[in-house]
C-alpha cells in the first residue's frame, strides 16, 4: 500500500495520500489548498489517478483543496451529508464505504467539533479529522459544535475501536504525526473523565481565540462547487422536469455514473445505463460502452450523478472526446427525487 502524510506548517493541517499499488487509484483526505501542486507532483511520480478527494468536516483553519483537485484532476469530491457546502459529487452517512482500487473506507458520522465531522476507518487506522487529535480534542465553540454530541462520538464510537488502532488527525500541534486509540485513552488528558459532563465542562472553559483563518476559509469552504448554471454550461444541461417529459424518448439514453453503493441506496431512473465515472475515459474509447452508444446507436447521452458535478465534467470529457450532443441532469439524483421523477431500486 502507498500511504504519505503531508503537512501543512500555516495551518498545522495533515492531509493523507492512500493507494493500493504504483499506477492504480488513489484518494486523498483533508487537502490544503496551498499544497494542491505538491500533491498533484507526487500523483505523477507514483503514476497515481486521483479518483477521490474527502473532507473530514468544513475547516476553519485553511480552505480546502477539494474544488482545486476536481477542476485539475476531475476527482468526486466527498463529504458527509450534514455538510453545509453548496456542491460535493458525493455525500456519505454513518456506514457508507468509500471505495477506490484496493482501498476502503468505512464512514464515521462524529459530530462535536462541528455538525458535519466525521472519521474514517480503513483496517488498522482511523483518520479522525478534528474531533480525536492526539493528547487532544477538536475545540467545540463553533460551527454547531457540540461538546455533548463530541463525547459520545469519542467514547462511544472511536474508543471502541481495538487499542492498536492507529490515530491519524488532521491537525498536531506540536509535531507528532500518529498515535493509537489505546494511548489517547490512557494519555489524552481530555479523556481522563468520569461521565460527559466533566468533559462538557472542560470544553466549555478553553477561552480559545478563533482560527486566524475562520472569517475566510469557512466561507470559501462552503462554496467549492462546480458551477453547473454558468453560461457556458447551460446548452449542456437537462433540468429534471424535462428529463422526466422525455424519458420515453428513444433517441436518448440516460446515463447513471454513480458507484453501486449511491445507487442502491438512493435507486436509479428506470432505463439508464451504469458507467461509473471512474471508468469514463476507458469507457469512451473505442470498444467502451460509451462509446458504442454515442457512435453506433445514434442516441444522445444524458449523463446523471447525485447532484450533478460528477455529471457536468462527463459532459466535458465527452466533447473532449468528440461526441457529439451530451448533455446532464442538472442536480442530479437530489433534484430529480425533489421533482418527483420516478425511481427504480
């Protein structure tokens, strides 16, 4: 496995590069902004394909490198579903897997330091974001946080993991990079307490100064989206009241590009073909199903995803590719349920 942890010394952020092999997928969780060039540096010299970039929670501290990622990479952005961001490609709930080549993670809704925090858990470790830092917890006295909703999230999902679990926070302080779930119980001073209201108490008296970044990084967090309504982006887009007046239409076909997992979850529109999006571009080559479609059949490809960014860059990539009339379901499956389109599951 290939696992690099960054730094970023501004913000004391780490951000983490996970892969199965050399050539093969790779996701990257928390990214930096300012060290978007370093990470897509090393995606090269591993000859890595960054298929997914996640958000632990809406940082206070640096603005994200997510919207950066997508735009250079075309990666699905992730992040949980209380998120208060305007466009991801995909949000995950308590449970959902993750999945890239040889990689899973496992989704862990801990809300407290803010309403939307979670951790991730892929086999021997834990990347806990801001809510378990290492001989610390993540401040609980903004953005909703919640110093009850974080000890529960503690003691009551990470401390229940096996003691040799490994500790990887997306912030330190003082220069340490990893720990275990049985050393914070043992020597993490704010979780040396005997019930939640001694913890709420602790939280409650820290009299911290706000991040020096809060007044511009939580803003521009909260608007990384791609822009699907630009000018520019209009003639290529369906909106869901016409996708369902022309579902019986023969000359088009709808084009579903979500993993099996949203798919399962959130159903289909009855008809549509699977291409998950990470296999876009094989599926546009000669021989790709994408291809036969657009080339053979004649028939115009409505691209879908969950909200419609994984959609919007399959229309770009299609034109890339020279097909001919692609198009995408503005809002994705969240706004074709919201128009009450019908559903297969």
């Amino acid at each position: 496995m290939i696992f690099r942890q960054f730094f970023d010394s501004e913000s004391s952020t780490y951000t983490y590069l996970l892969a199965s092999r050399r050539g093969g997928e790779a996701l990257i969780i928390d990214p930096v902004l300012e060290k978007v060039d370093r990470y897509l540096q090393l995606l090269d010299e591993l000859d890595l394909r960054l298929i997914k970039a996640l958000d632990t929670h809406i940082h206070a501290d640096h603005i994200t490198g997510l919207g950066a990622l997508r735009d250079r990479t075309r990666c699905i952005t992730v992040m949980g579903e209380q998120s208060g961001v305007d466009v991801v490609s995909m949000r995950v709930a308590e449970g959902d897997p993750i999945d890239i080549e040889g990689i899973r993670l496992d989704t862990i809704y801990t809300p407290g330091h803010t309403k939307d925090s979670y951790c991730f858990r892929m086999d021997d470790r834990v990347f806990t974001g801001d809510t378990l830092l290492i001989r610390g917890t993540g401040r609980t006295d903004f953005q909703h946080g919640d110093a009850a909703a974080q000890y529960d999230s503690i003691f009551n999902k990470l401390l229940m993991l096996p003691d040799d679990t490994l500790v990887y926070p997306a912030h330190d302080y003082k220069g340490d990079t990893v720990s275990t779930i049985g050393e914070e119980k043992v020597y993490n001073p704010r979780l040396q307490v005997s019930s939640e209201a001694e913890y709420v108490a602790i939280m409650e008296n820290l009299n911290l100064a706000n991040p020096k970044m809060m007044d511009v990084a939580v803003p521009a967090n909260l608007k990384i989206g791609l822009k699907q309504d630009d000018p520019e982006r209009m003639n290529l887009s369906l909106h869901c009241g016409q996708g369902i007046a022309q579902m019986d239409d023969p000359s088009i076909i709808f084009v579903d590009l979500r993993d099996d997992t949203e798919r399962t979850k959130n159903g289909v529109i009855p008809g549509s073909v699977h291409a998950p999006y990470p296999d876009l571009n094989e599926n546009m080559n000669p021989g790709g199903i994408l291809f036969e479609l657009a080339r053979h059949s004649g028939k115009q490809l409505v691209f879908y995803c969950a909200y419609g960014e994984r959609s919007a860059m399959a229309v770009d990539a299609a034109l890339g590719a020279g097909m001919e009339g692609p198009c995408h379901l503005s809002g994705g499956i969240d706004a074709w349920k919201a128009a009450n389109g019908p559903l297969a599951f």
